[in-house]
C-alpha cells in the first residue's frame, strides 16, 4: 500500500473562493505536519488577465510573489512547493502563460471548470456524450499544452454535474486508455483528489458511485499515468480528507512506482 504523505492541491486566501480565515500558510503547514504529510503544495488559482478572469475576481499573478514572500519567512518544517491551478478556457488558451509558469514549482491545469459558463468553452451539446466529448478534447488540449505538470479531478464535468456517471459510462475504455496513454507520454500526472468522494446526499444536489471515478483511475493506471494526490482543499478542515483517499488508493492497488516524481518525499 502507497502510503499518503503529500497533498499537492491546496488553496489558501489568495483564491477568492477560499474565504476560511484560518487557512493561513502558518496553520496549513501545522495541520499537513499532524497528519504526517512530508510535501504539501499551494495550488492558488491563476489567473494573469482581467478578460480572462471570472467578473467577480481579479487577475492575480502579483498575489503569488506576496506568498513566496510568507512562504520564506516561514521556514516550514515539511517541503511546501509553489504551485497554482490554472484553467484551460478552450483548446490553444489559457489562463497562464510559460513565462508565470516558470516562475513555480508546477501547474494544476484545470480542463473542467465548465461552471465558469461566460470563460471556459461549453459542451456542444448538454448530453451525455456532448459532455463526454467536451471532457475528452478540453483534457487532451491540458496535457497537449506544455503547461501541466498535473491535471486535477479528471473527467468530472464541474456545472454539470448530473451527467457525471452518465459522461463517464459513454466513453469507451478504448478512448479512455489512447486519452490517458498521451498524458503519461507526456509525463502529465493525473490527480487523485478528494472531489472524487461521492458527497452524502442532501449535501450536493447530486451524488455518484465511488465506481465511477475508480473505473477512470484504473484505466489511467493501465495506460501508465503516474499519480499526486490533493484535497483541494478551502477551508483548513479539509485538509484531513487527504487520508479519506486510503480506500480508493487501496481499491488501485498503487504502488511507489506509480507516484508521479513531483510529489515524492523522502520517505516514498
Ligand atoms: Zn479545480
Ligand atoms: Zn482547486
């Protein structure tokens, strides 16, 4: 069994929907340290132009350099890397450039942030195979973009999220695989997030089987994707759901092989 000692997906204040007071690097760090996680890595999302920006937010790329600045000063007691997540608004376009990107450790590139319905290129269709086909394209345009070290929460269609099963169930294992095969050709690393929990009901509108995002692991796992994991969190309360993932990893059977070099540790 892989054993969980890092959590490459983090927010902190700098994401304008983390808005938990105490998601400080200070308590971040302090909660990672308890839970015995040896790497952590900020994940703030990205974004460099205001046309490109959701309306309600604002292009950030000076915020990064203020939390290199406090991430300095902190002296951490685990390896804390400077990441961001930055969004892919159609095929060809992004939400960062090379440049910004070369001024982190890695990039989470998002091809599913879909609910951002003004920004972020729609499905054709609002059906299970408008939506699958959406995913497929958007996700190969991720990792054919040179800007991803990670791709986060695949093939999960954010803002339609009462397709998931039915999208996921439309694609072949056939397509999944030559999908996933580009990404490991690519040394793009698929995430293994907390968002793949299925939320009791009532706390969502919708729910899921934990089968579906196991099917599109393993399928991952046998075009040989290699894998980080992250809770995504927003709030310092989440952060224990990185042991939540024990299940599902045990359920993919990894190993320390399949670990992407990016979220090794000392102890892996
Ligand atoms: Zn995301
Ligand atoms: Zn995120």
């Amino acid at each position: 069994m892989v054993s969980i000692d890092h959590d490459l997906h983090i927010h902190t204040g700098l994401s304008p929907c983390c808005t938990d007071v105490n998601q400080t690097l200070h308590n971040i760090v302090a909660v990672c340290r308890d839970l015995g996680l040896h790497k952590i890595g900020l994940s703030d999302h990205a974004w460099l132009r205001r046309s490109t920006t959701p309306a309600d937010w604002g292009p950030n790329p000076r915020g990064f350099k203020k939390l290199a600045v406090e991430l300095a000063a902190l002296s951490p007691e685990i390896t804390v890397l400077r990441g961001c997540e930055a969004d892919t608004l159609a095929p060809g376009r992004f939400t960062i450039d090379r440049k910004f990107a070369d001024t982190l450790d890695y990039v989470i590139l998002a091809t599913n942030h879909f609910h951002f319905r003004e920004l972020v290129e729609q499905p054709v269709a609002a059906t299970p195979q408008g939506i699958a086909a959406h995913m497929v394209r958007m996700f190969l345009a991720g990792v054919r973009s040179g800007l991803a070290n990670i791709i986060p929460h695949v093939f999960m269609p954010m803002g339609f999220w009462e397709f998931y099963e039915p999208a996921v169930a439309s694609i072949s294992d056939c397509v999944f695989i030559e999908t996933f095969a580009e990404a490991a050709a690519h040394d793009v690393a698929i995430e293994i997030t907390a968002v793949y929990l299925p939320p009791p009901p009532g706390v969502r509108r919708h729910t899921w089987n934990i089968d579906t995002p196991l099917r599109v692991l393993t399928l991952a796992k046998q075009a040989g994707c290699r894998f980080t994991f992250g809770t995504d969190s927003h709030a310092l309360t989440s952060l224990p759901q990185i042991l939540y993932l024990a299940p599902l990893l045990e359920r993919l059977e990894l190993t320390a092989d399949d670990i992407h070099p990016l979220a090794r540790t000392c102890c892996s």
